[in-house]
C-alpha cells in the first residue's frame, strides 16, 4: 500500500525538500556552503571561462527560450502550445517563488548585470523545463535511439553547464540553484504526466 502510494505521489518530496531548502536558507543556514561552492567556480575563473560561461547561460535566458519558444509554435503545432504553455506557467511559478522568498542576489562580483530577486534561479527552471520537454518530445519521436541518448547526454549536459553557469557568474548562490532543481523536478513530473495524457 505505502509502496503503490509512494509511486504515484513521489514527486512530493521534492516539494517537500524544496520547503526545507528555503527554511535553511531564510536561516541562513547554508552561507558556509554557498560560499564554498562559489570559491570552488572562481578557481576556473579567465576570460575564455568567462565568455563561455556567458554563452551557456544565455542558452537559459528569457530572450533565448522566447525564440525557441516561437520556432516550436511554428514547427511543432500542439507540442509546441504545450512547450509554451508550460513555459509560460514555468515563469509564473518562479517570479512567485521569488515574490514569496524575497533572497536578495548574491554579494560577489556580478560577471553579468541582473536584477530582482535571487531565488529560485529562473535560468535553472527555465533550462531543466524546456530542455526537459524537448527530451520529452524527442523520446516520443520515431528518431533512432542512438540518435535519442546522444541528444540526451548533450541536453542534460547543457543543463547542468548553466546552473554552474549562474553561480560562476556571480549572480545566483549555489542553494538558489538547488532550490531551481527540487521544484523543477517537481512540476516537470506533473508536466511529463499531462504531456503523456494529453499529447501520447
């Protein structure tokens, strides 16, 4: 029974370490490790780094995603409404967890200029939710299956390279990243399932 239960609603505990992820942080619990993590991206610090850094982060940027966005509407016909709506829910989900939160952007050196609020990173839910769903999309697509865990690699790759991304350039501590990845990984079961129920 617990076993069946925890199958069908396990997505909740990573709600659930989200909400004790922000008791921490609004305690300020995990200052020490924010800053470590943060020392530790600074020891890759050059121009190169910098620049690319900046091009993997931009891969997560409002401007970036809109134009995917807009390709997938023309290309994609339902899926990309889906992607979109999704998308579009993605952000009111992330500027009201910020309303909500209220963290205040980093004090280290901004590489990059940002403003608001700093958690959850809206380039980590952005990026795990859009390059998620294109995963989504591509698994359920007649493509070889090479082909499927090549794009996988590159994509979960790209993902992880921007929430390093964030904290390298300053603009987001190491728990906003954390906290971008639980809830992300929350709504994207909830978005997997509809996907499956609405698209397959």
């Amino acid at each position: 029974m617990i076993k069946e239960y925890f199958k069908k609603y396990y997505y909740f505990l990573f709600l659930f370490l989200f909400i004790i992820l922000v008791v921490l942080i609004k305690n300020n619990v995990l200052a020490n490790v924010d800053n470590l993590v943060y020392n530790f991206s600074q020891t890759f610090l050059s121009d190169g780094m910098t620049m690319f850094m900046k091009l993997v982060s931009f891969f997560a940027s409002p401007v970036c995603l809109v134009g995917f966005l807009i390709l997938g509407l023309l290309f994609l016909k339902k899926k990309g409404i889906f992607l979109v709506a999704s998308m579009g829910i993605n952000q009111i989900i992330n500027e009201g967890l910020k309303y909500l939160i209220r963290r205040p952007r980093p004090s280290f050196p901004h590489l990059v200029v940002e403003n608001g609020f700093s958690c959850p990173s809206g380039h980590t839910m952005g990026g795990i939710t859009f390059y998620g769903i294109i995963l989504i999309i591509i698994w359920h697509s007649e493509l070889p299956k090479t082909i499927k865990w090549l794009l996988t690699i590159i994509f979960s790759l790209l993902t992880v390279l921007i929430m390093f991304s964030r904290i390298y350039l300053g603009v987001h501590y190491f728990s906003d990243i954390l906290a971008g990845l639980l809830i992300s990984c929350f709504t994207f079961v909830l978005i997997y399932r509809s996907y499956k129920h609405f698209l397959v």
